[in-house]
C-alpha cells in the first residue's frame, strides 16, 4: 500500500512538472514586442491618437487599429498608418518586427478590413478576414 502511494505521488509531481514545462513552452511561443515596435507603436499614438486606438495582439502579428471617429475607416488613411509603422522614413518597407497585418476596426469596433505588404505586387493588399 505504501509503494502504492508513494507511486501515485509520484506520478502527480511529474503531472505539475509537465503541466509548468508546457506553460513555459506555450509563453515563450508568444513572444513580446520588442522596444522598437513599442517606439513605433508611442510614435503612432502620438501622431494619430486622437483618431485611432492602436494596440499590439497578443500572440503577435497584428496592429490593430480602431477608428475613433469614422464609421467607415479610410483604406488610404489606413495606408498611412501601415507606413508609419512598417516603413523606414515612409519610404521603404522594413523587416525588423514580428508584426505583418494591420487590423482596422470602426468606431463601433466592428472589423472593416486587414492591410498588409505584398511583396510579389509591391504594394498594399487588403482582406476582408481579420486573420489568417
């Protein structure tokens, strides 16, 4: 009997290990922005904030943006803040972040449409799918 317990006790410790290795390994999945993107994202809200709500998406990925005035947020607006977070002084598309779409909401937080970077097409692309 005392084998017995001892083995079920035993089994449970190894049971918590797995269960904090795994977390461990699903937190370390999701990395952090890093200081760069969050200097990108102050400098958007600096630039834009009385009329957007920027944050990152935990997981990575997507900027989401939220309109807080339009009901019907511009695509060429959106472009604009595409390239001031993803473009090197507006002009060139630069590859130092994780982050690939721009989410942009309304002002009612409805999803309107995604802008990413072609790179085939050298240019913008929008998608009716918030993700992929």
């Amino acid at each position: 009997m005392l084998f017995r317990c001892v083995s079920l006790r035993n089994s449970l410790v190894k049971n918590i290990v797995c269960l904090i290795l795994f977390t461990l390994a699903l937190n370390s999945c999701r990395s952090s922005s890093t200081q760069e993107d969050r200097t990108k994202l102050q400098d958007l809200r600096k630039a834009y904030g009385t009329r957007y709500r920027f944050e990152f998406e935990t997981g990575g990925l997507y900027l989401n943006a939220w309109s807080l005035v339009d009901k019907e947020p511009s695509k060429d607006e959106a472009k604009t803040l595409y390239k001031a977070f993803w473009f090197k002084d507006g002009q060139k598309r630069t590859e130092n972040t994780k982050y690939v779409y721009l989410n942009v909401f309304n002002n009612e937080g409805a999803f309107q449409f995604q802008v990413y970077w072609d790179p085939k097409i050298n240019d913008f692309g929008f998608s009716k799918k918030p993700y992929y």
